[in-house]
C-alpha cells in the first residue's frame, strides 16, 4: 500500500475523472441515451466510473471518512445554500440569490 496514501489516491481520482472527460471531448452529442445506445462508449463510460468510485472509496477509508455521513452532510448544506425557492431555474452562486 505503498502509494495508498491521500496525495497519490486524490492524484488518482484526478486523473481518472480526466479520462472520464476524455471521452465526452470534441462530442455534439452526448446524452445519456446516445451513451447507452452505443455498446462500446458505455463500457468505456463504466470502467472510467468504476475507476474513480474505488480511488474515492479508497481515499475515504484511509482517511475514515464515512462516504455516506459525507454525502448527506454535503445535502444538507446545499439544501440550506440553494433553497428550491431562490434558486429554481437558476444558475447563479448562493452568495447571488
């Protein structure tokens, strides 16, 4: 577990996301029915997902952070940051609403 340690994991997760990115570059159309539609980009989309779930899921277990506490926190201050009424269609910041 030699390079298991937060600077290379979050390096990792990094990367990964990129060559997630990667394969939506220079695209027109990229909807999640022209994805599914074509067998080969779908697999490609799935192992690049798969890649950045395990570093993610790695980076919070060494540092023991509970993924799920997280994501609900990180809900809760949305929720309170962009309250449906004010924000509603908007894309502006919550310092703007």
């Amino acid at each position: 577990m030699r390079f298991h340690n937060p600077k290379d994991l979050s390096i990792a997760l990094s990367i990964e996301t990129s060559e997630l990115q990667e394969l939506f570059l220079w695209k027109e159309d990229i909807s999640a029915s022209k994805i599914k539609g074509d067998r080969r980009q779908f697999k490609r989309v799935k192992e690049e997902v798969a890649d950045i779930f395990i570093y993610l899921l790695s980076l919070s277990d060494i540092l023991g952070l509970d993924l799920s506490e997280a994501v609900a926190d990180k809900l809760e201050e949305n929720a309170r940051k962009y309250p449906i009424t004010k924000s509603k269609g908007s894309n502006k910041k919550y310092d703007e609403l």
